[in-house]
C-alpha cells in the first residue's frame, strides 16, 4: 500500500508538469486551431534564456520573467514571420513549418550552448514532504502544480469574461466573419501566439528543473506526453489539460512502477490511441452544435 501511495504522488509531481505544458498547446488551439509541434523546441529557447538570466542576477524570479517575456516576442515573431504566411495553404503547411522551426531551433541551441546537460536549480525545495510515513509532494511539485492551476484559472476568465477572449476565439472559429465585424484577425492570432508561447515559456521553467536538465532536446520526450494530456482532456479545454495531464502522470506512474520503465512509451500510445477511438474530442469536449 506504501508503494501505492508512492506512485501516486510521485503520479500527481510528474501530471502537474505535462499539465502546465500542455496548457500552452491548448492556448494556441485555441487561438488559432493549430497543434503548434515547435511548441517543446521554442520552450527549451526561453527556458535557456531564463537562466541566462537567473545566472547573470542570481534570482530565479527575475529568470521567470525573463523567459516569459522572451516567449511572448518569440511567439509573436513565430506567427507573424512564418505563420501568417504558411496559414492561407491549409493546417498541413503550418504543420510542416513548425516541424522544420524544430530542427532550426534545436541546431541554433546546439551551436550556440552546446550539446552537455545543464543542471538548473529550482527555486524550492524538491524533497518529498513525509506524511505518515509515505513520500509525499515536495514544496517545488506543490508549486508547479499551483502555478498550473492559476494559469487555467487566467486563461478561463481571459476566454469566457473579456472581450479580448472572445475577440481570439471568434477570429480563430470564423475569421472571415470577425472580419466583417471589425476584428482584426491578423492581431488576435499574434496575440493567442505570443501568449501559448508565454505559457510554453512558464511551462519550460517548471519543467527543467525537475531533473531533466537544460539541453536543446530536453522538452522533445515531454512534448509527446504533453500532447497526449491535452488530446486526453480535449484540445479545447483548459480545465482538461490539467485533469489530462494529472491523469496521464498517475497512468505512467502506475505503468512504471508496477511493469518497468520501458513499458512507459507503450503507455502513452496505447492510452493516446483509446481516446482518439473512445472519444475523439477528448474528455471534457464541448458538445457540437448542430448543422441543420
């Protein structure tokens, strides 16, 4: 029962993570109906310049922002310099020129930082807290998990109660008609861009220090499991990306500790092709609405 109890905490530490990234893919559907597959590789550019940051000053907040900053430009100039331009073909080019942003971003890394690991400090402390004997959630897990629940909390207001929420929302459903009703599409998709990489930017800096270390393919193996949380809770719930996410991290904690390490890719694909057989919208899909 120990070892139950183990896994699930250690599940619930591992879901908050694949649920903070996952957000950021759920913004970007969103914004602009598009998986963004450069959304791991553009997170690792921020993450490195955070901790620039946090090395020149010594402050790991100063770090957060700075890396949030830096993913709201490099979102921005990621749609309005490839985006825009790959959008008017269809989905599939947009595809396609994030899995070529990829390559570019992870052989600039590499140029430019090298291929060594490096370790990034965290700002808790990452021990399990003991509860009757049981290794618990460390204070940094209760932080990311915190900070995820805040971001759904933000991004649920900024969709359901501004103007500038629903404004995103329309130009990405129906932009020709936005159009006619004075939307500017063109800054409302700049605008969902720059923040899912903002939030892919918080999610890298949540990320790196739980182990992982900071390299160029750092975020590629998070990335696939990531996608599978928000494919499970529905890529267009925000609120189903952190249960995705948790729910994926208890599934591969189980898997893990019960048949072994190598079963965890398995995992994933086996959970990710019965959502997409059971319930293909995910499990907090909106209900369509009817064409007559």
């Amino acid at each position: 029962m120990e070892r139950f109890w183990f896994l699930t905490f250690d599940g619930l530490a591992a879901g908050a993570v694949y649920a903070a990234f996952a957000l950021a893919l759920v913004l970007i559907w969103r914004a602009a109906r598009v998986v963004n597959f450069a959304q791991g590789a553009m997170a690792v550019a921020t993450a490195y310049v955070g901790y620039a940051v946090v090395s020149a000053t010594g402050s790991y907040w100063l770090g957060l922002a700075a890396a949030i900053l830096s993913g709201l430009a490099l979102g921005a100039l990621v749609e309005r310099v490839l985006m825009r331009f790959a959008g008017p073909g269809g989905p599939l080019n947009q595809v396609i020129v994030a899995l070529g942003l990829v390559l570019v971003i992870q052989a600039v890394l590499g140029m430019i930082f090298g291929n060594e690991y490096r370790p990034a400090l965290a700002p808790f402390d990452t021990d399990a807290l003991t509860i009757a004997g049981v290794a618990a959630l460390s204070p940094y897990d209760l932080w990311v998990l915190g900070a995820a629940l805040t971001v759904v909390a933000l991004l649920a207001v900024l969709f359901t109660r501004t103007p500038i929420g629903l404004r995103m929302r329309a130009a990405a459903f129906a932009p020709e008609v936005s159009r006619l009703l004075g939307v500017s599409v063109g800054r409302m998709l700049t605008l969902g861009w720059a923040l899912a990489a903002a939030v892919g930017a918080l999610a890298g800096m949540l990320v790196v220090p739980t182990g992982l270390g900071l390299h160029s393919h750092a975020m590629d193996l998070v990335f696939v499991i990531a996608f599978t949380a928000a494919v499970v809770g529905g890529l267009d719930s925000p609120v189903g990306a952190v249960v995705g996410g948790l729910l994926v991290g208890l599934i591969l904690s189980y898997v893990t500790g019960y048949l072994g390490p190598d079963t965890t890719p398995l995992a994933v694909l086996v959970l990710l092709l019965a959502v997409l057989l059971v319930r293909p919208g995910g499990l907090f899909s909106a209900a369509r609405a009817r064409h007559v």
